[in-house]
C-alpha cells in the first residue's frame, strides 16, 4: 500500500460520498443495523489487526476498571499509539461484561489517564467510538458522569500530540463525543453518528417507540451526511456488503487512511494542529442568515485532507 | 417496559411530564404563580419581588434569561450582547411538527431570540460577563446559536480580562439539529480554555434543570460551582435511569442536595443569596490593580486585538509596592519584572 495508491483511494471515495444522493428511509435503517450489526468488528478487532502488539492498560486509579471502554498503548508502524475505544460484546455474558458499550465514568477517567500519557510521552491518540450512549445509571451520575464526559472533551482538545477519532460503528450522544475531539475525524462507511439512538429520538420527539425508522430518517446520522455538515473529515469505506462480512479487509482500510492522516497531522507544529482543531469544531454549526452576511460555515467548502 | 431503550438524553418532553407529575408548573409562568410545594399564592409583582423564591416554603420557581439578569445585576441592569443570532434548519428536520415552526414559536412565546442571553453586567459592584440560560425557549436546549453565542461569551471575557458567569437551565442537547448540536458540546468546552489562557475564573450556577450535553459540557468546567436548591443536576434524567436499568430511584435523585453530598457542586445557594455570594467569590478572585502581565499574557494568543490589551497590561505595571515585590523575592533587588509578580 503505497501513499500515491491510498491517496487516489481517498480522493476517489470522497468525490463519491460528495455527489451521493441523499438516502431515502429504507437505506437509512439499513445503515442504522449495519452500524450495530452483531458481527460488525469492534474496538478490539481492529486494535488486535492494526498493532503488532498492544498492551491494554485497566483502571481509572480512583474507582474501578470500566470493561465497556479499552485503553492502551499499541505498536503501530514500528511507532507507540495510545488506542482508546468503547468496547461492545458479542454473546450475552460479553454484551453484559462489557455494559453494551455503554461506558460510566470510570471509562472516560480511564480514556483521559491513558490520553495523559500518550501526550506525556509524545505519542498519537486514536479513539475508535462505538456506543449508543454513556451509561444512564444512578451510581454513574453519583460518581460525575457528565464531569468525566466534558473533561474527556476538554483534555481531547488540549492535547499536544496528534489525534485522530474514528468512529467505527453507533456514535450516539455525549458518550460519543467524549472521544471525539480530535485534529481528524474519520467515519466508516455504514456507521451512524448522531445526537442521540433513533430508539431514544423515537420516544422522546414522537412519544412512541416505534418510531425509530422515523427518527433515522429525521436525523440522517450517516457518514455522507456527517462529511456534508463538516464534522468528519472522511469517509473510510469498507469492504463490499460491510464491515461484519470481512475484519481483515476492514481493518486494513482503515489501517491506510488511519496511517496516512497520522503522518500527514506528524508534519504540523504541535501549535499549528491545536489551532486547526479549535477552528474545526468552532466552526460546527450553521446559524441564520439573515442579511447573507454572518460569515459563519454553513457546510464543507473545502475537499477533506488527501 | 424499556421504551427508551438506550437513550441517555433528558428530553425536554420528559421533564415537563416529570415536572408537571411531581405538580411543577410545566411551562415557566412569567406572571402570577401558586407554589406547588406549599399552595401559596402569589401576584405577579409579588413573583418578581421575591426573585421567584417561595416566602413561605423556599421553593424556587423557574426564572427566564432576562429576569436573571436583573436579579443579578445592579441597578441599570446589563447590555446584552449578540441578541440577533438565530437558529437555521441544518437538517430540514420534523418530527411532530417542522423545527422551524417550533422556532417560530418559541420566538413569539418567549420574545427571546434564542434559548441564552449573554451580557455584560456587574455583580455587586464585581464586573463580569454573564451567559444564561432559558427553559423557556425549546427547553433551554443547546443548537448552534447557543453554542456560538456561548462561544463568544468565552472569547469576549477573555479579551476584556472578565470572569465568566454560567446560570444553567437547559434539557441537553436540541435533537433537532441532530448531530451538529452534538458538536456544541466541543465547542462550548474548547471556548471556554480563552478564560483558563486569561486567567480569569468561571463561575456556573446550575438552575433547574441541568441535564444531557449541557451538563455533560460547559455547565461541569465552572472554577466555582453552585447549584440552586431542588435543581435536576444529571446527564441521564431518572426516567430514562429507571427505564433503561429498572433501578428504583430516591426521590432527591440527581436533585441539587444530592449533587452536593456527590461532591459534583460546591455549594447549594439560596436565589435570594446568589447575587451576593457570587459578587463575594468574584471579589476574592479578582486579581490586584494592575493585573499580572505574566500571567494574563497567554490570552494575546486567543483572542484577536489580545496583544494589544496585554501591551497596555505591562505598561500599566507595576503598580505594586517594591518593598512588597522584594518580599516575595528575597534576594532580589529587582522589583520591576513584572514576570514575577503575585496573582
Ligand atoms: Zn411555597
């Protein structure tokens, strides 16, 4: 995999996600399974392809260890990579174990004493995001599960090393968003990334559950869509049919674009990448424009790095 | 029955429905009211007067963005900043009804532009910038306006050297700009570094209620934190808690005394004292006359015309006593750098 080979890809897949028709409500729920689909790989799928060695690292040092959320350090190309992500289960026991992905506050601790040291030592960042959400439980707001979120974001965002948030699968809401800030954000062909579940929107918005389709359809959480509003940088696709019908070629998609944005982010003064990723979100947003003149981002104008 | 499912937001519906089953008043009435605690009645007059606290029982009513802003500021009031950003419809999107009729709505009920005002005021004789929310306006709910109005809240106390006043009353999140009010989140948070560059504090006072993305942001960085009493402090509401894991929830659940006895608040303040005791905790921060150009200095790297406001800061300097400069330093004699001078 040459950098000449993945840079044709990455403009090729671009243009295409650029001149995608908007997708219509079948292909959107089709989306939304597609991003939890149980077969899908997840955080340590990926991590165990990308890194010849990983050592994941347990505990937030002042509670507990949080197992819907893995941390740790990775050889990556011959170079140290902090890797953060939530986790999902596939059996019953494993979905348990792991809280469905649903990370509390330890989790996000644990993300931030990982992230800690990686921009300590001088290595990249990259969070992998799957979840339907952070954990709804009285012990987690107990214990500051909306602290642990926003500290996450802030510590994301004062990081000196570069960072990268892929989202891999479901990114739903703040426990989303806690690994999401970052100098790039990339985003797998079938995954969703979105305010809140459908589920969730479908009870809150219509009163009635079985308006999730519905609620797809409102919110358009894809990744053509999420790369049209400016908050991903990239659309990674994946192998023909999804991700779930082949891991190795996933992961090795992901591994070229992952690798090329990482070298490209290595080039930038540490100064210049955390401008630029003030800049990025601060631009998210569009307002009202009145009298055409408000000059705020109202959409991607420029073609994505690559 | 999980009806929710995984939904981790506190909507807006459901803490009206919450509110009005624990006989809240749903809708912030900006005129007379009956306390729901203890029935007392009160006049419209008699509602302002008391700051929307119950004289009989304490309970404490909901107040909108402006009357905040009269509470808390003095005599002459605040000058509003950015009051004309407004909402657009970045996804077209309708659920029971379309977002920009819900907008239009919310804009005639309330009078509001949006659901937070953002001004310049002094607390008790302490000069700030203040950002507050309203409930009243889509459930105080974060979209893009609040986020950019926030966003230059943090930015405009910076530049002027201000500290930062956070009054909190949002239900998260504004699922109708979908995955871009997600992004407030980060943009709120990132803002609000101008004041930790400035070095000047953040104050947040967290009315009811509190919850989702607002609280899992901005509403959880204050240097100093107060809650008022009975506020809903959660990222997750307990509905959607008791849905999702079937816990049996205790009634002050997620409530401001509980939040206190969590170690997630630093105080629970009494509306009527508020004023007060931020005007106090302002004052103690304030940093000596002629400020620390050492320390105030990063903020010329934030904001724009910041260079020149920290030039002016180091020609101002010192102000202090040399003999107290040489106190702090024994050993030296040198009493003109302003690098060392006390914050
Ligand atoms: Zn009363």
């Amino acid at each position: 995999m040459s950098d000449r080979k993945q840079g044709g890809r990455f403009r090729k897949v671009t243009d295409k996600v650029r001149r995608a028709p908007e997708p219509q409500e079948d292909d959107l729920w089709e989306r939304v399974q597609l991003a939890r689909h149980a077969q899908r790989p997840y955080t340590l799928d990926y991590i165990n392809r990308l890194c010849t060695d990983f050592e994941e690292l347990h505990g937030d040092r002042y509670f507990a260890d949080d197992a819907a959320l893995v941390a740790g350090f990775g050889r990556y190309h011959d170079t140290p990579v902090a890797f953060i992500g939530q986790q999902k289960g596939r059996d019953t026991n494993e979905r348990t174990y792991r809280n469905f992905g649903m990370a509390g506050p330890e989790g996000y601790r644990k993300a931030m004493r990982v992230m800690e040291i990686a921009n300590r030592l001088g290595m990249p960042v990259v969070t992998l995001i799957d979840t339907p959400g952070a954990f709804p439980g009285a012990s987690a707001e107990e214990r500051g599960q909306g602290g642990a979120i926003s500290r996450s974001i802030q510590m994301m965002w004062r990081l000196d090393v570069p960072t990268v948030a892929v989202v891999i699968g479901e990114g739903s809401s703040g426990g989303a968003l806690g690994l999401g800030v970052a100098d790039r954000v990339l985003m797998l062909e079938n995954s969703t990334y979105s305010v809140i579940s459908p589920e969730g929107a479908s009870a809150i918005l219509w009163r009635d559950a079985s308006k999730a389709k519905l609620a797809a359809q409102a919110f358009k959480p894809t990744a053509a869509n999420c790369y049209r509003w400016g908050v991903v940088d990239a659309v990674v696709p994946e192998p023909e049919g999804g991700a779930h019908t082949d891991h190795e070629q996933a992961a090795e998609i992901l591994d070229q674009y992952l690798s090329r944005t990482l070298a490209d982010l290595g080039a930038m003064p540490a100064a210049e990448r955390r401008r630029a990723r003030r800049e990025r979100f601060r631009k998210l947003g569009p307002l009202r424009d009145p009298e055409g003149g408000m000059g705020m981002a109202t959409g991607r104008e420029t073609p994505p790095p690559g | 029955m999980s009806r929710v499912g995984r939904n981790i937001h506190v909507s807006v519906d459901r803490l009206r429905q919450l509110a009005q089953r624990e006989g809240r008043p749903g809708r912030i009435k900006a005129d007379a009211g009956t306390c729901p605690k203890c029935d007392s009645h009160y006049s419209a007059d008699e509602m302002r007067r008391n700051l929307r606290v119950c004289p009989a029982c304490g309970h404490h009513f909901p107040v909108t963005a402006r009357e905040r802003m009269e509470q808390l500021g003095e005599p002459g009031g605040y000058v509003e900043l950015w009051p004309e950003l407004r909402a657009s419809d970045p996804l077209q999107f309708t659920d029971l009804k379309p977002y920009t009729e819900r907008i239009a709505e919310a804009e005639k009920s309330t009078g509001m532009g949006e659901a937070i005002v953002c001004a310049e005021l002094e607390v008790r004789h302490q000069p700030a910038v203040a950002a507050v929310m309203d409930f009243t306006f889509m459930g105080g709910s974060m979209g893009a306006v609040v986020g950019e109005k926030f966003a230059r809240a943090c930015d405009h106390a910076a530049q002027k050297g201000l500290p930062l006043i956070i009054v909190s009353a949002s239900g998260g999140a504004r699922m109708q700009e979908g995955t871009l009010a997600l992004m407030q989140m980060a943009k709120t948070v990132i803002a609000l570094d101008a004041l930790a560059e400035a070095r000047v504090p953040v104050v947040v006072v967290l009315a009811h209620p509190t919850t989702g993305g607002v609280w899992a942001s901005f509403a959880s960085l204050g240097d100093v934190t107060y809650a008022e009493p009975g506020a809903l402090i959660a990222f997750s509401g307990p509905r959607v808690i008791e849905e999702t894991t079937r816990e049996v929830l205790p009634a002050d659940f997620g409530r401001a005394e509980a939040q206190l006895k969590n170690g997630q608040v630093d105080a629970v303040v009494d509306r009527r004292e508020l004023a007060e005791r931020i005007g106090r905790v302002l004052h103690i921060l304030a940093r000596p006359a002629g400020g620390d150009a050492s320390t105030a200095a990063p903020a010329l790297q934030w904001a724009q015309g910041g260079a020149q406001r920290v030039g002016e800061a180091v020609q101002a300097l010192p102000s202090l006593p040399r003999k107290m400069m040489d106190r702090m330093r024994p050993g030296s004699t040198d009493g003109e750098d302003p690098g060392e001078a006390p914050s």
